[in-house]
C-alpha cells in the first residue's frame, strides 16, 4: 500500500461547481496534512494545511481530516479555470524518521 | 523579501559525473529540505537540515547528500550519477520544519545522458 494515495484523474469539472478532491495515507501517525497546487511548469505552492480533525475553511477552499478513516479531502467551491493545476496531498510522519510523503496528485481541470 | 533561490536553472551532465545543486532559503528559514520530482514517482522527500544538522531523510540512497551552512544556505550533492537520477530537484525553506508551509524554490532540472 502506497502511503499517501491519490487519484491522478483527470478530474474535470464545469466553472462554478464544487471539485472534491480526495487522499488517503497509510500511517496513523501522521501528524500534518497538506494541500499543495502545482501548475504546469511552476512549484508547488501551499494553498491548505490542517492538523486536527474536522473541517477548516479558507476563501473558496475548505480542506477535512478524518484520521480514524486516515482520510484528507479538499473542496473547491465555485471552481474557476485558474485552478487548473494538479494538487498534490502531503503528510508528515514523526518518529525517529520523520518525513513529508506526497501523493502523486490530481489533475484538475475547470472547464468555462 | 527575496523568495527561495535555486541554481543553476537546468544542468546536464553523463553518467558517473557527479553534481552540487545550490538553495538559499528565505531570509530567517532555519528549515530547508530537498525534494526529488519525476513524472513516474512523484514528488519524493530527500532530506532535511536545520542548524547545519541534517535531521530527516528519505529512503535515497546514499549517493544523494548534503549539507547546510551556517547561513542556512543548503547544498544538495549526487555522486557517480544515474540515468534514473534525471529528475527536478527542489528545495524548500520554512521557519522551523516540515509540519508548516514550505516555501519552494524554482528547481533545478537536471538531465543525466
């Protein structure tokens, strides 16, 4: 099992409507959860970061960790062509080898 | 404030040289971690310095090093390279570690033919 878990898509969705997207990791304890955007050619750049089970909301974007279900999912509500990008999900994990895991990420597409 | 800086832009050397790819962090990021990035893995964690310690790593091989200065400049080092090392290798910079925003550079794409 991989350990953080991304569909690459591509997800398409219209401009307007709400694009979901979803990430799972493998390792319980894992203690930050990331979104990064990625445009083509370009870094990636934070766009949502949550520590604590719940939701957290910011402008259009509203990220959600459930870690009993080890599940992280991002929302982007009326979508625009500008977020077209891939996103990526990022983990820490702590112990005596922490790390950043990344998914492979989605591919988002917002078509006008 | 100056953003965080990678040189060179692209590099291409041949098999069995080796190479130094270069970071400076944000002014006043303690945290600077490396990043490798192929179309076919992904973005992979290499390896992270704070206070010229390197504090976490990633299941590279040990080909790939590096280090960190007292400036907090970093430099990233892959010896006797591979054709699969062919990759952009980015760093990012953040205040203390990797459980807050990681500010990255531009990347360094390196061909090894």
């Amino acid at each position: 099992q991989k350990e953080v878990e991304q569909n690459s898509g591509p997800l398409s969705v219209p401009e307007g409507a709400i694009a979901s997207l979803n990430c799972t990791y493998s390792d319980r304890g894992s203690q930050s959860f990331f979104w990064y955007r990625q445009y083509s050619g370009k870094s990636p750049e934070l766009i949502m970061f949550i520590y604590s089970n719940g939701d957290k909301e910011d402008g259009r974007f509203t990220a959600q960790l459930n870690k009993a279900s080890q599940y992280v999912s991002l929302l982007i509500r009326d979508s625009q062509p500008s977020d077209s990008a891939t996103y990526l999900c990022a983990v820490t994990r702590g112990g005596s080898q922490g790390n950043l895991i990344f998914g492979k990420g989605t591919k988002l597409s917002v078509k006008p | 404030k100056a953003g965080v800086t990678q040189t060179p832009r692209y590099l291409i050397k041949t098999r069995g040289q080796q190479v130094t790819l270069s970071c400076s962090p944000i002014s006043g990021h303690r945290s600077v971690s490396w990043y490798q990035q192929t179309p076919g893995q992904g973005l992979q964690f290499l390896f992270e310095y704070f206070s010229e310690t390197q504090r976490n790593k990633g299941n590279f091989p040990g080909r790939f090093s590096g280090r960190q200065f007292s400036n907090s400049r970093s430099e990233m080092n892959v010896s006797t390279l591979e054709l699969g090392d062919s990759a952009l290798y980015l760093c990012a910079s953040s205040w203390r570690d990797l459980n807050e925003k990681l500010f990255f550079g531009s990347g360094t794409q390196l061909s090894v033919l």
